[in-house]
C-alpha cells in the first residue's frame, strides 16, 4: 500500500482555507488519539463525499437539467431539483442531514 499523505502541503491546506489548523484542533478537542478514531472520522468523510459525488452525478444527469447548458444552472435550480429529489428520497435526505 502506498502512502496516501506523504506529499500533502499542509501549508497550501491551510493557505485555502485553514483546513489542517482547523483539523489539528479539532483533534485536539475532541480527544482523537487513537488510529481508530482518526480512521474512523475519515471514513465518515469519506462517505460524506463520495455520497455528494454521486448526487451531484444524479444532478447533472437528470433530465431536469437536459434543457440547461452546465455552465448556465444557478443554485437555485439546484436547490429546486434537491428539494423534489429528497421529497421522494426521504432515507437518503435523512442520511445527507447526518453529515
């Protein structure tokens, strides 16, 4: 197995947005220690985003939007399609509240 963090620029996640600060101290405060915590909070995330990927799949291929050019959807059509798609959705939009 490679090493999957050995070339991240911590400077360059902070410089974007403080992200390793934010996650140094969040670690911090909530006692992870452990490996197993740590995987444990990554593999949440890891789900979280690979969850969105896949909405955001079902958004750009749903035929809601055939009529758009990708580059013209505004938020607020998307928020539109996410509100119908929950509505018939319910466990999924359960699951996105839990992230």
């Amino acid at each position: 197995m490679r090493n999957r963090y050995k070339t991240r620029d911590i400077t360059q996640q902070d410089e974007v947005g403080g992200y390793y600060t934010k996650n140094i101290e969040a670690i911090t405060n909530e006692k992870l220690q452990s490996n197993s915590d740590i995987a444990a909070e990554l593999a949440h995330r890891d789900i979280t985003i690979i969850t969105l990927f896949l909405l955001l799949d079902r958004i750009v291929n749903d035929e809601y939007f055939e009529a758009f050019d990708l580059e013209d959807i505004q938020a607020d059509d998307v928020a539109l399609w996410l509100k119908r798609y929950f509505e018939k959705n319910k466990p999924l939009q359960a699951a996105m509240l839990k992230c």
